[in-house]
C-alpha cells in the first residue's frame, strides 16, 4: 500500500469512527489530526459518553461499523474493565472513548493543542 493510500485509508477509518459515534449518541466527538506533531498517529478520534454501558457501546458501534465499512479490524482495544477509558488502536486511528469524568481527568485535547 502506497503512502498515500495509507493516508487516505486513515482519513477514512477516523471518518467512520466519528460517524459510528455520532450516530450513537457520543458527545463532543472530536478528529483531532495528530500526523504533523507525533508519530503515534494521523488521528486520534475523542467522544465522551454518559455511562460505562454507552462507552462499550460506542465502543462495539464503531468496531463494527469501521470492520464493516473500511475491512479492518482493531490492533488493539484496552479499557473495557473499567469503561472509564477505552481505547481502540488502529494504527494510524485511535479511537478515545471516555467517560465525562475520563475525559476531563486526561484532558487530550489540552495535551494536543498545538494540533490545528
């Protein structure tokens, strides 16, 4: 796969990724474009949901859509203990979940503000 079709093939996935979230009812979703400023990943995708039940849910909602609609699958997911956190890893996407107490104790957005 050619550079640009990572890229794009990432677009894509952090494309899903927010839509799966929306369409679930996670709050504050954010595609924060990280490429430029780390070598983590081109993006990281943030949402907050109202409950440890919502984070699985959004969580499951967006593994699904994304294996259903790009053809891949997570690396990684961790944080289904406690669903406070959960994160997804998909490469060049990590996908963020948080709870609203989560969100506000790491603060990424904050962490990645240089990101444009």
């Amino acid at each position: 796969m050619t550079q640009q079709e990572q890229q794009s093939l990432a677009a894509k996935i952090a494309e899903n990724a927010r839509k799966a979230l929306d369409e679930k009812q996670g709050l504050d979703v954010t595609v924060l474009p990280v490429a430029e400023v780390t070598a983590l990943a081109d993006y990281f995708v943030l949402a907050t949901a109202t409950s440890s039940t919502q984070v699985k849910a959004l969580a499951d909602y967006t593994e699904y859509l994304i294996s259903q609609d790009c053809g891949v699958k997570p690396l990684r997911s961790e944080g289904f203990g406690d669903n406070v956190w959960t994160l997804i890893d998909y490469g060049s996407v990590v996908v963020h979940i948080f709870t609203r107490e989560g969100r506000e104790f790491y603060k990424l957005e904050k962490l990645w503000k240089d990101v444009k």
